[in-house]
C-alpha cells in the first residue's frame, strides 16, 4: 500500500503494524509485522470493552447507595456517619455520559441523593460524610501511567465510587479561578499573567497533594477551562455531598472522609439502613462513551467490574486472568499481548495487530454481533472519527474504527465495508513515529481507505 511506503520514508524510524481479514472467509488480505507487538493506545478500549460485554451482557448495571449505621430518630438526627457506597458507576454525574444523554448530570444526580436525606426527614447529622470505595481495592493508577498523566482529565484515578468523571473544571483567568463543581477543593497558587494567547500550565506536587500552582498566559478578556483530575476519588465525592447537603440547610457536625481497603481485605460491614439507590444506564451505554469518545476511566473501571463478577475480587492478577480467558477463547494465545490497564494509557501495554482483528472478527460473529457494531465510530461522521477522512469522504463513512493516540503512537482498528472484499476486520498500528499527530492520522486513513476500496 502507498500509505506505507509513505510512513516509512517520512519517518525512518517509524515501525507500522498492519492486518486485515475478510469476515465472510477468513482469508488473510494483508499483513505487515502483523505479529509484532506494538503499543496500541486507545485500542486497548476494543479488548477491554469485548471483555465486559461478553462476560457481563448488555444490560449489566451498577448500583451506588446512601446508607447509614442506623435510622434518624424523631428530632431528625442522624447519629453517626452518613455513607456514600460506591458500585463501580462510571455514570455518576458524568461530563463525559451527559454528551449522551442527560440524566446522568451532576445536579441531578446529587439532587436525587439530598432529597433521598430530606425524605427521611433528617436535619442533623453528627458524624462524617464518607466516601465509601470499598467495593474495589484501592489501586488509583494501572502500572505504566506517568506522573503527568496523574494531573489530567484523561489520567482521571480510578475508584469505585467515581462521580463527575473524577475531574474538576477550573475557569482560569489572571484574577480568578473558578471551580466546577463549584467547590473549592484544590488549594490554588495563581500565577497566570496576561498574555496574548492562552497558554496555561497546570502542575500539582506528587503524593497526594492538594495543591495546584498555576502558571503561563492568558488573555485578560478570556476565562480559560482547565480540566484537572482530583487525587482522591472518594474523599472528592464526599465533600461534595457534603456541600451539598450543607447548603440544602441540612447541618453535619462531621468532615468529608473516606473508606476504603486494600487487596486481601474484607469488605467491611454493609450499613445497615438504606435511604437511596441509584442504579446506573445499561453496559452497553456505558461502553457507548468508552468508544466512541475513548473515555479512560469508563474503561478502567469495566475491566475491574468484570474481574468483581467472575473472579470475586478487582485485583490486577483478576482481571489479567480475565483477559487471559477471554483470549483464549478468541482463539488468541495470550503471550501475545500484556496488558497493564483496560484504556491503553500505559505505555507497558503492548498487543499485536493480528490480535486485535481476531477479537474484532470474533465480535463480528458473537450473539452481541449488533450491539457491538454501534459502539464504533464511522469515518468523517461521529465520535473520535468526526473530523477524519476529509480527504475521501465517500470511503471514509465505509469504516467503523476505533482510534488511538499517544506520544510517537498512533492506532486505528476496526471494520471497512471493502467495495472489492466485503466486510474486513483490520488493525493499523504505528509506532515509534516522531512527526506531526496529523501527518500519522493521515497515513492510517491513508491505509484505512486503501483498505475499503
């Protein structure tokens, strides 16, 4: 294919992995270095998400509890603590699913959660509001995710209870910062000047610290968003519950705090009394997000969700042997392919092309054959793919791909309706490319189309 040769002239030292299989028959139509192992970014999500809707169906869901120790008595008080419980929601006022749908949205989903308090008639609460995550180990990061990712929307942690995608959004100016949520949970050192463009760096000190320094140029007409990861899941979600709580007139002598556990311990009691349950959007809808819009987080979290259901228990050996499983099961031999997280942000991640197409032809021909095809996003129409292939529209609607992108890496794997051979399942994998971002999209579409055609 001209693509290829064009990726290795433009770019020596770039390495692309190339395999595509016509559905209908089997019969291998390409394959360069189709067997070599690449670091696959976002195409790690295709794994990941074939995992869960198989081993977990479509209809799957999470459920995330308010619970307490005990009944409020007559005078409405609580005594004790007042428990958020966590069930692995990716959806929990979600940024990233209310693109979707708008039911997921932040104020509802804490309105839901204070009215569920006022119902029960509770004024008064003397203990802490806890951030319960005890549903999985505590295990923030997969190995392999850097120090800066940490401080990212996209290096979200991961934690059972997850709400607002585990991200705050700063409006950033040289005079101001404003939060949303709009509850001031970073400490924040502004040292933003005014600049003619915007050109902002957000750093926080590694360790768990809650400290944010802020530094570069802004236009001083402008409010400029930054979307930081906050560094304790749980502990985020119960101050924000306790805000609001707090602001709906409901007193709570306690603070924001957290449970949680680590691999090897038991759960510990279950509170005893439940005043609300919400009950998450099916899988499917959740895997929606994972793909089409190449969420980190959703999918972190139904890789450990999957490893809970079959295994027991979320550990990283739990959801290895998971994927293992499921390999076999493709018919890929698992040494192949070593995996360190479910989103392909780890750079230790590495799977081979030809591996990719197998799970892909397998999904083609599985019970969830339909379900699965409507998670992909199509060339030049929607999702990661909406602004791709303006160089050929026409071929470009003729596939359904997922994408990915790392430093030097760039991926593209999923179906082409081949005018010549029917339906195809490929993967297009390049590695080691130090050029432009666009020129690598380019080269991959290049190879995409030539495909389709």
């Amino acid at each position: 294919m001209d693509a290829l040769a064009c990726a290795s002239t433009s770019n020596a030292q770039a390495v692309v992995g190339v395999h595509a299989v016509q559905l209908k028959t089997g019969k291998v139509l390409h394959d360069q270095q189709g067997s070599n192992s690449f670091t696959p970014a976002s195409n790690t999500k295709l794994f990941s998400a074939a995992l869960a809707l198989t081993r977990l169906g479509p209809d799957h869901t999470f459920e995330t509890r308010l619970a307490a120790d005990t009944e409020p008595n007559d005078q409405g008080v609580l005594q004790g603590d007042l428990y958020w419980v966590g069930g692995g929601d990716p959806t929990l006022g979600s940024r990233s699913y209310s693109r979707f749908r708008d039911d997921s949205k932040l104020a509802d989903v804490l309105d839901q959660f204070v009215a569920a308090v006022e119902k029960r008639g509770i004024r008064h609460i003397t203990g802490n509001i806890v951030g319960d995550e005890t549903r999985f180990p505590r295990d923030l990061y997969p190995i392999g995710w850097t120090v800066d990712d940490a401080v990212a929307d996209y290096g979200a942690p991961v934690s059972a209870l997850t709400l607002h995608d585990n991200v705050q959004a700063l409006g950033l100016s040289p005079w101001a910062v404003r939060f949303t949520p709009p509850l001031e949970y970073y400490t924040v050192f502004n040292q933003i000047r005014v600049g003619d463009e915007a050109n902002i760096q957000v750093d926080r000190a590694a360790g768990g610290s809650r400290q944010l320094l802020l530094t570069g140029y802004s236009p001083g007409d402008k409010v400029v968003t930054e979307l930081v990861a906050v560094e304790d899941p749980a502990h985020f979600a119960a101050a924000i519950l306790h805000d609001a709580l707090s602001r709906r007139g409901i007193r709570v002598d306690g603070q924001p705090a957290v449970r949680t556990r680590r691999v090897g311990e038991p759960l510990p009691p279950r509170p005893a009394v439940t005043f609300a349950t919400r009950t998450s959007p099916p899988l499917i809808e959740v895997l929606r997000v994972i793909e089409k819009v190449s969420q980190n987080l959703f999918a972190e979290l139904v890789l450990r969700e999957v490893a809970l259901v079959r295994s027991g228990e979320a550990t990283r050996q739990a959801t290895q042997r998971e994927m293992n499983q499921f390999l076999w099961q493709v018919g890929v031999n698992p040494e192949c392919c070593y995996f360190q997280d479910g989103s392909g942000l780890s750079r230790q991640t590495l799977v081979t092309p030809r591996a990719v197409a197998k799970v892909l032809a397998f999904m083609h021909r599985s019970e969830h054959r339909d379900a699965w095809l409507g998670l992909m996003p199509i060339g030049g129409v929607d999702g990661s793919l909406t602004r791709r292939f303006d160089f050929d529209k026409e071929n470009g609607k003729r596939i359904r791909a997922k994408t990915g992108s790392l430093s030097h890496v760039a991926a593209l794997s999923g179906y082409a309706a081949s005018k010549t051979h029917g339906d195809v399942a490929f993967s297009i994998i390049l590695n080691h490319f130090n050029g432009f971002a666009a020129e690598a999209r380019e080269i991959i579409d290049k190879i995409a189309v030539a495909i389709a055609e």
